[in-house]
C-alpha cells in the first residue's frame, strides 16, 4: 500500500490542469493547490485496499477514480472552511483558499473540483456499465454528505438527540467513506453482496471515525491536526452531546463492531484494511 500511495501522489502532483489555463492570474492554481497539500488520503487508500485485494493488476488505471473520489472529498473541504460554514482559515496545515486568494475563487474551486470529479471517471478507460455504476455511487455519497452539511450547518446551537446527531454525521461523513469502499469493490469485480458489506462497513467507520474526530477537535493540539481545534463548541458533536467519556465508550463499541464484521470479509480485503485502519 505504501509504494500504491507514492505512486497515486506522483499522479497528483504531475496531473495535467491545463482544463483551467486561461488568462485568470491565478485560478488554475487555486482549483488544484487544496489537492495537492497533502491530506491522508484516507478515502483513495480504502478505495485501493480492495482494487488490491481483488485486482492488483488495474492499480494503475484505478487511479483515475481515486483521484475523482480525493478532488471531490476536496471539494468538500474548501467549501466546509468557507466564512458561511466553519470560517476556517487552515486545512492541511496550509491556508485555506479564501485566506490565501479570495472568497469567490475558494467557492469556484470547490464547484470545479466537485465537477471535475464526474469529468474524471467519465474519461476513464473502464467500461460503461463499470463508469455508470461509479458515478451513481460517487454522487449519490456526495448528495448524501451535503445533506449532512445542511442539516449540520443548520442545527447549529440547536440540542438534538442521539439519532439526529448519527443522521447527520452517516451523511455528512460516513457516506463518502462508504462510497470509496463501495467503488473499489465495483471495479474490483466484486460480488454485489460483497459491495454490499463495504458499503455498510464504510457507514459505520464513517461514524467511527466522526466520533474520533470530535475527540481529537476537544482533545487536540492544532499544530497536531494542521487544522484548527476546539472549533466545534456550537456543533452537535458527539463530545457536545455524550461528554468526553461517553464519546470514547461509543467510539470503543463501533471499533469492537468494525473489527469483527472485519472477520467475516475475505481474507486479502480484511487483511488490506486491517493493515491500513490499525494506525486509527
């Protein structure tokens, strides 16, 4: 996995923009610079964990579909730090599009990305039937995660319960996550139970994960987390709703579930994401 993700950073760094050449100072390095400064690539590495498991040999041509899935979670992000959401000014320990150039161009950006994401698998070397099943379940993951947004943007200074907090966060969150898992299965010639699983397993690591996030934003120092911290006091967060502790036991029950719906899956699957989810 380690040499895939060097290789899939290469093909960030050396991919082709020149969509967005044209006579504006500086756009065409804003629609990229968010992509490439840096990020986990938490979402492309699921994606590859079951391309490799189940076809190793089309890694290369995949990464097409992950660098779709990584410009749209990008997407995402620019406009999740614009002045009308969270009004961040750093994301990946850089300063976000609106601090750096202007609010304008940080909204275009995240509308090119979001846009260029379908351009993507579109132009992709894979069959139509395979681009039809990806793009239906990109956006779909991506429509679901806006709703979250919403509904997140919202509530804000709002209590709400339990359900309402996971609704929000199983879209908002988990379901690009599930989507990455689900489109590395669709190209890995998966079986549609199987895809299934990814994509149910992918809901709850989303939360899982959402979860740890809140913890860490409470917990964190932002030189850490290149980011800044302690940004979700008006938020449902799940450490505003539970308490410290209380967040921890829900994140420990989810790990315990993950972990053992991980049993059941194929043994190079469970193996790819065992190696890559044991960090978290």
């Amino acid at each position: 996995m380690k040499e895939v993700l060097e290789d899939f950073e290469d093909f960030l760094k050396t991919h082709d923009t020149s969509i967005f050449k044209s006579f504006h100072p500086y756009f065409q390095n804003a629609f990229w610079e968010m992509v490439v400064n840096g990020g986990k690539r938490f979402r492309p590495s699921l994606f590859f964990s079951i391309v490799l498991a189940n076809k190793k040999e089309i890694i290369k041509e995949s990464f097409v579909i992950a660098l779709a899935i990584e410009v749209l979670h990008t997407y995402s992000l620019i406009h999740d730090d614009l002045p009308a959401m969270d009004n961040s000014p750093l994301r990946r320990s850089h300063p976000t599009l609106h601090i750096k150039y202007d609010e304008t161009s940080a909204i275009l950006s995240g509308d090119a990305l979001n846009t260029y994401a379908f351009y993507l698998i579109s132009n992709s070397n894979f069959n139509e039937n395979i681009k039809t099943k990806l793009i239906q379940s990109l956006s779909f993951g991506a429509l679901k995660m806006v709703l979250g947004q919403a509904c997140d943007c919202y509530f804000e200074n709002n209590i709400l319960n339990k359900d309402e907090v996971d609704f929000i966060h199983i879209n908002k969150t988990a379901a690009l996550i599930a989507s990455s898992l689900e489109m590395g299965g669709i190209i890995a010639d998966c079986t549609q139970e199987e895809i299934n699983r990814l994509h149910q397993f992918g809901i709850k690591l989303g939360l899982y994960f959402q979860i740890r996030d809140d913890i860490l934003d409470a917990t964190s120092k932002e030189i850490n987390e290149g980011k800044p911290i302690n940004n979700d006091s008006n938020k449902n967060s799940y450490v505003n709703l539970l308490g410290i502790n209380k967040a921890q036991k829900a994140k420990d029950k989810l790990k315990n579930i993950l972990l053992s719906e991980l049993q059941s899956m194929k043994k190079d699957i469970k193996d790819n994401l065992e190696q890559l989810l044991q960090v978290y």
